[in-house]
C-alpha cells in the first residue's frame, strides 16, 4: 500500500476540532522531522504548522494550503481505521488533503527546485476560521507566497479527475447562531409560559421565505439551520430554544440582504411571541476567486496530462476560509475526485484512497514546471 494512504488513516484515526489539532498538529511534525532538513525551516502557528523549502535559485515563493481540522459527526464507515475520538471525523477530507500535501513536501524536500516553496497546515477550517489570523501571523507574514494553491476533495468526480473554474468557486459563508428566551412552565400550562419550541420553529419556517423572496432568483443563496436545540423533557414547555445555522451566498450583496432580512424576520418573532433573541453572526468566509490567469495556466497543464482527466465545474455553495488567502495571493483552488457514494459532511463518507498517489504525482509535476526546476 502507498506510504501515503497509510498515513492518511493515521490521520483519519485522530479528527480533532478547529483549533483543538494538537495530535494532529504532533503527528505532522514527527513526520515532518523524517524528512532531509538541510533545505526545511518549520514554524508552528497555533496548532498548525508552516514548512519552508529553500529553492536552490528562488525568484519567487510558491504556496500550497491545507486544512487540517476535523468535524463535531460520529463516523458510521465501520472502516477498520474508523476515527478513535468519539463524535469526531475528517468527514471533510482534510485527511486527504494532509497525507497529499506530505507526499509533496517530502519529494520537494529531496528534490528542492529553483524556487522557494512554502506549505501551511493550517487549522479550524470548518469553523471559526484560521486562514483569516494566519494571513495577519508575523509567522506567515515572513514567508508570504507570491502565488499559492489548495485543493478540496470532491466525492461526486471518480478518481483521477480534477475539476475547478476560473473565478468565483465557492460563497461567501456566515455562520448563524441565535437564542430565544421565553417564559418555561407546565405542559399543561402554555397560557401562561411564552413556548421558545414553537417560536424557533416558526422562524425556522420563515427563515425559508429568504431564498424564495429576497434574494434576486438570478443570485444564488442557502439558509440551512443544522442544529436546533430547545426543552429538557416531554411535559415541560421550554424556555429557551437555540438554533444553529449558515448562510451561503454567491455574492456579497446577497449576503448582506440575507442578514439583514434575518434581523428583521427575528424581530417579528420576539413581537409575535413576547420573547427576546439575541443573534451571533460568528465567523464569516470570504468568496474562493480563482485567479483567471494563474486557473488558465493550471487548466492548461492539467488537460496535458494523462492520467488525469479535467473537467470543468460549476461555482459551489461550500465555504472555504482559503478565499482569504487569495484575496491577497494570487492562485486557485480546485476539486479532487475521489468518488464516495456519500457526500462530504457525511457520517459515512469514504473517498478512494487511489486519488491520493494520483494527487501527489500531479501537485509536484505541475510545481516542477512552475519552479523553474
Ligand atoms: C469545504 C467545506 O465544507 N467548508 C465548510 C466551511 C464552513 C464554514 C462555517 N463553519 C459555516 O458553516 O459557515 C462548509 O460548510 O462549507
């Protein structure tokens, strides 16, 4: 088996949260420290972790990110390298894309070309955001890319394939956390309690009438609660509900008339029933743009190669916190194939292990004809 699959069910073995990878992040270094260090400098930030690797004649610093946080799912694969943390899972892929982003480290560490490059590990992707602080790090500061690189796994593309597009890519994202404070009492009772299970559904209800009607039907947008929590037991009407959501949209207008009718809706619903909420945008992502010019050249290279076949795709409603890496960078982003039956976010999401080697071996070809090898 590739020595690269075996590490990436290390990892799977070890999901951690946003800002939690301190395995993770021990993981990494140890292996890290197997590779030549005659050419390697490494930084830590955070819990993640920044590699430089001296060119042998650099006129530019070429960048590759990955994320290496998990999610809060319980795995349901049953695979024999199933995660070992409970209600934790790389469900997102971010085992891949760590094991690829070694295997390309470790050629260029044997291998060093012209140019200097460099590779974050960067944590809390899913969630509150790291690319965001790391961008602002005296740590990355120091060893900024000129042009820079990430790829996310695609479960819906077979193995072997890449797709992306020029331009925008992924949304812009913002995270929706909100709290409805009532009135609790008897089951039997409701006259007298002011019941925060019906009113957080009715707004759930409503929430729906944003897509539908305010946002312009030829922009794009998605409001999905994906957590909502309310009650301690059967006969007791609850006094408080909580719900857990985010909003996707494709422009930055749409987001804000989004929010904007998400205060307004809220406010309807704490006079319609006598209750107060209190709303919490937590982190929001930036847009991913593909640079048009450095996408073309990626496009171009990865259509002349055989044993990948390109396809071209459609803006997605992900998030990505990379898009503030190219806000300032110039690069792209682009989706690998590893065809899963499941869906990312799944509780049973299981990429094809194939697309790692086939991932190494196109990174590091395409980074020789970039680096003046
Ligand atoms: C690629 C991917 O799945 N990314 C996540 C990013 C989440 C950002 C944030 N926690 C939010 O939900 O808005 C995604 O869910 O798209």
């Amino acid at each position: 088996m590739n020595h690269f699959v075996n590490i990436r069910r290390d990892l799977h073995q070890i999901p951690e949260l946003g800002f939690k990878e301190e395995k993770t992040q021990q993981y990494l270094l140890n292996y890290l420290h197997t590779l030549p260090q005659d050419r390697m400098e490494l930084k830590k930030w955070r819990t993640g972790i920044i590699v430089k690797i001296k060119g042998l004649n650099p006129s530019k610093t070429i960048g590759w990110r990955t994320d290496i946080d998990g999610l809060p799912i319980t795995e349901k694969t049953d695979l024999p390298f199933s995660s070992l943390h409970e209600g934790r899972m790389h469900a997102c892929g971010h085992d891949f894309h760590m094991s690829i982003a070694l295997g390309v480290v470790t050629y260029f560490a044997e291998n060093p070309i012209n140019d200097d490059l460099v590779f974050i590990f960067q944590p809390a992707e899913e969630g509150p955001g790291g690319a965001e602080p790391l961008m602002a790090s005296k740590e990355l500061k120091a060893w900024m890319p000129d042009e820079i690189y990430a790829l996310h796994i695609a479960p819906e593309h077979p193995a072997g394939t890449i797709a992306t597009k020029q331009g925008l890519l992924f949304a812009n994202t913002s995270e929706l956390f909100i709290d409805f404070k009532g009135k609790g009492g008897h089951a039997a009772y409701p006259h007298e309690t002011k019941d925060m299970v019906v009113a957080a559904s009715y707004f759930v209800t409503q929430l729906q009438s944003i897509v539908s009607r305010n946002v312009d039907p030829l922009d794009s947008a998605v409001v999905t609660i994906g957590k909502m929590t309310a009650g301690t037991v059967q006969n007791v009407i609850a006094d408080h509900a909580r719900l857990e959501g985010t909003i996707r949209t494709l422009s930055p207008e749409a987001m804000r008339k989004a929010k904007a009718r998400v205060q307004s809706l809220l406010k309807g619903i704490e006079a319609s029933f006598e209750c107060e909420a209190e709303i919490d945008n937590g982190s929001g992502y930036y847009q991913v743009f593909n640079d048009p010019e450095v996408t073309d050249r990626f496009i171009q290279f990865a259509k002349a190669q055989t044993d990948i076949q390109f396809i071209h795709s459609r803006e997605a409603m992900t998030g990505e916190d990379f898009g503030f890496m190219l806000k300032e960078i110039p690069g792209m982003m682009f989706w690998l194939g590893v065809g899963s039956e499941y869906g990312l976010h799944h509780a049973k999401l299981n990429p094809d292990e194939a697309a790692i080697e086939t991932a190494i071996s196109f990174i590091t070809r395409y980074f020789i004809a970039l680096g003046h090898k």
